[in-house]
C-alpha cells in the first residue's frame, strides 16, 4: 500500500510517504543563512536540533511566496537525516494502492519529474509523489 | 556595548562551563565568533580606508600592519546602512592579525558548550562554503562563524601583501596605534 501525507502549495498538491514523515510543525522563527541558495529558507531549531527549512517553490517552478500565518513546516526524514519543507497545509492521510502510482505528471506546474516518484488520482486531485532521496539530490546540485 | 569587548586579550576564553562568544551583525546577519580568535575590536575610526579590490583598509597596532577587509562580499551581504561606520574585529591568520570589518561587535556570550551543535550535511553542502559549521542554540539560534576559514588562505595571503604594496605607496601615510 501507498500511504501519502498530502499537502499544498499554492494550490497544487504532494505528497510525501508517511515513512518519511517525521511531524507537522507550526512555523517557527527560522534563521536566514548567508549564501544560501533559492530553495533554502534557512535553519531553525527543533527540540535541540538544527533543521534546513525548505522552500519547494523555486524546484517546481513557482514564484516566491512570502510565509503567512497558515504556513506549516513538514518535517521528514531521509538516510537518518532531518529537514523541514515549508507548506500552505496538510491534509489527511491517503492509503492507496501501489498501483495507483502513475508515472507521467500532469499538474499544470513545471513538471518537476525528477523530484517525484510519480502521481496518484484521489477524488478530484492529482497529487505528486515526492521521493526524498531524488529531491535531496536535486537540492544539493542547485 | 557590554562585557569589555574592546580588548579581549588574546587568551581563550573558554569559561569553566561554557565556551564565549563575540556576537557580531553584518549586513542581516548575527554570527558568534569564538572569542579564541578574537584579539580584539576597533571602531572603524581607526582604520585608514583605502579604494582597493577586497582590501578595505589598513591599521597598525603595536607596529604591527594590519589589513582590514570586510565580510560583507563573502557572506553576499550588503553593509547595513544603520550602522555608521562598524567595527572591526582583529583576529588571528596565518601567523599575524587581520582586521575582519562588521556593521557592529554587539556582545561578549557565554552559552554551555552543549548547546553548540554542527550544521546540518544539507546546509554545510549548499554554502559551499567553509567557516560556517556550527550554531549555538540557546535563546536563539546563532551560526558560529570563524572569519579567518572564510577568507581562506589565499585571500588572506593576499590580502597581507597587498596591504605591504598599499604601506609603501604614496597614498598611505603611516600611523601607530
């Protein structure tokens, strides 16, 4: 089974799997660092450890957007490593079955193939599948 | 100002339980400085300005010339136009003082040497740059900065002889602090 913690960005929809997921987390203060690249919106601290807060905006072709006071933090994890990705909301848990998973995206966005496993169709939504390890590859060769 | 940052003595001010830290603002930046390094804060009053490439100035103290850059570039900051003309904080390279300019020296801190942890691998890999390695969590979160593995080695080198070239060029005139 796929089991999908979906959430949105500027009303477009991903999805991360819950084995990835780590928690949901108001935005707090985050920290600007110097040099950071686009998708960086700097480092903060969570329970006494230092996370990368992450803006997918600038990776699937979106413009900038400013945090408001909706604006959540999904942390997740990959290769025992933690970082957040800055979201407009959650939604509920999705448990699909693999098949589901699609190949092609068909968003409207950007088409950010090579941070996504694939796509599934639940009601009236298309919402991309982010694979961790492929969007942690394409953040480091920014 | 507090804590006597003017001078901070050349020793290592490591406290019994925690490590000290000189907090400085450049640009929109607040970084700490491990006061291990530090031998020292000026006003930029004493500085001697000059219009070269990366070399921002030159001072002396106790005979000693010292070149005087800013962090601004490196940090691709821009200088804080509150901040009248800054400070500069002398450290320690490769075997003489460098004078490291910033908007503003705020603060001597002590945090426990816990609450220093390293920068994520994410982050560290995306600055591509070195110096930048840690941060101290304790009211805030403040990045640990170390001016002189910024800079580099070369840069410096560069910097000493181009203040060396500067001295003995008419436009300079030689003072002692």
């Amino acid at each position: 089974m796929l089991r999908l913690i979906a959430f949105s960005l500027d009303g477009e929809w991903y999805g991360l799997e819950v084995s990835h997921v780590r928690g949901i987390e108001p935005e707090s203060q985050i920290s600007p660092v110097p040099r950071a690249p686009a998708w960086l919106l700097g480092v903060f601290n969570l329970h006494g450890t230092i996370l990368p807060a992450i803006d997918l905006r600038p990776l699937l072709g979106m413009a900038d957007r400013k945090k408001n006071d909706a604006t959540l933090l999904l942390i997740f994890h990959w290769e025992g490593n933690l970082a957040a990705l800055r979201v407009d909301s959650v939604d509920e848990m999705y448990e699909l079955p693999r098949s589901s998973l699609e190949p092609q995206l068909a968003t409207g966005s950007a088409d950010p193939t090579e941070l996504l496993l694939g796509q599934v169709r639940v009601r009236d939504r298309v919402i991309g599948v982010i694979d961790p390890d492929r969007l942690v590859a394409a953040l480091v060769e920014e | 100002m507090t804590g006597g940052i003017g001078d901070c003595g050349g020793r290592l001010w490591d406290g019994a339980d925690g490590v000290r830290l000189l907090v400085v603002r450049c640009g929109a930046f607040r970084f700490a400085l491990p006061t291990g390094l530090v031998r020292g804060v000026v006003s930029a009053e004493e500085i001697v300005p000059l219009d070269l490439p990366d070399l921002e100035g030159l001072m002396w103290r106790d005979g000693e010339l010292i070149p005087a850059t800013r962090l601004h570039p490196l940090l691709h900051s821009s200088r804080s136009k509150e901040s009248g003309d800054g400070h500069g904080v002398l450290v320690h390279a490769e075997g003489r003082l460098l004078c490291v300019m910033v908007d503003e020296a705020m603060d001597l801190v002590e945090v426990p040497a816990e609450s220093i942890v390293p920068l994520p691998e994410l982050v560290k890999r995306a600055l591509k740059v070195d110096g930048l390695e840690s941060a101290t969590l304790t009211d805030e979160l403040l990045l640990i900065l170390d001016p002189v593995r910024l800079l580099g080695t070369e840069r410096v080198a560069t910097l000493v002889r181009a203040a060396a070239v500067a001295v003995n060029s008419d436009s300079v005139s030689e003072g002692r602090g």
